[in-house]
C-alpha cells in the first residue's frame, strides 16, 4: 500500500502541500493537521447569498402571480352577478307580460337560479289613475359567489290595452 501511495503522491499532493500521511486509525487520506488548505470559505457566502436573491425573486414573482389572478376572478364574479341581477329583471319582465295581474298587491318576491349563481327579485306594482297606467318596479340582486349587483328596473303596463313599456333599468348600491 506504501508504495502505491507513493506512486500516487506527485500527483494527489498540490504544489505548496505537505505530503499525504496514512492515518491508522481511520480509512482514507487526509493532508496533516495544520496545512489544511483554504480554498472554499468564499464560495459557500456566495452561493448562500445567490440563492437568497433567488429565493425572493420567486416568492415575489409568486405573489404578483396570485394578485393578478385574484383580481380576473373577482372581475369574472362581478361579471356573473351583473348578469344574473339583468336576467332576474328579464324573468320578471317576461312574468308581467304573460299575466298582468302577477302582482295584485303589495310586493311579490320570488327567487330563480342562474347556473350556479342566484337572482333574488321583487315586483312591486303601482296605479297610475288619470293615465290608466300599471307601473310594475322590478328590484333585482344578483349573488355569485360572494359578490352581489342591484339591478331596478321599471316597467309599465297600460290597464285598457295591456301594452308593456320598458320605462328604465339602473344599478344600485347593495346595502
């Protein structure tokens, strides 16, 4: 083993080393105790500190990621409870138009769903006397998910003749 060792040393040993000792006690080869060199301390800093710039990168990246997509899911919620605020006003339009006594008095509140989303409404009728007039106001609260839109629509019925007229239709603030 001596002279294998030996053989090997030239090139094993760095110019400035001491040579190889063989150490009973242990298996392997180590350079003596003293002339340990020093190469190395530097680079574990520097790739500890690469990889801290790094890791931030990615966690900032991430949380950009998810704001951006938070916000189109918030806008498509918005979107679905607009949309079925409008087809609970359409509902109750299409109501009034096949039975014109749909609400006779007082307020009729009723509820459909629109896929996965609902649509909360309530028709309130009112007289107009000297131009025989029936005046149906139609409130309508969209809900997806969290989110709610108020629609109040506003149509009118003429007694005689039963021609329907759609007056107006706005959004409100949801209390």
């Amino acid at each position: 083993m001596q002279k294998f060792l030996r053989h090997l040393n030239p090139w094993l040993i760095k110019k400035g080393q001491a040579p190889l000792e063989i150490v009973p006690a242990k298996v392997g080869l180590r350079p003596p105790k003293g002339d340990l060199p020093l190469t190395g301390q530097a680079t574990i800093s520097f790739v500890l500190l690469i990889s801290g710039v790094i890791l931030q990168i990615a966690i900032a990246g991430s949380i950009v990621t998810y704001f951006l997509s938070s916000s189109r899911f918030n806008e498509r919620l918005i979107a679905r409870s607009f949309i079925a605020a409008e087809t609970g006003i359409r509902d109750a339009q299409v109501q009034i138009s096949r039975n014109g006594n749909f609400v006779e008095s007082g307020t009729k509140t009723y509820s459909i769903s629109v896929g996965s989303d609902t649509s909360e409404i309530s028709v309130v009728r009112s007289t107009d006397n000297p131009n025989s007039i029936y005046v149906y106001t139609i409130t309508s609260i969209g809900t997806a998910f969290s989110r709610k839109k108020k629609l109040v629509g506003v149509i009118t019925v003429h007694q005689t003749t039963g021609v329907l007229e759609f007056k107006s239709i706005s959004e409100q603030d949801v209390n």
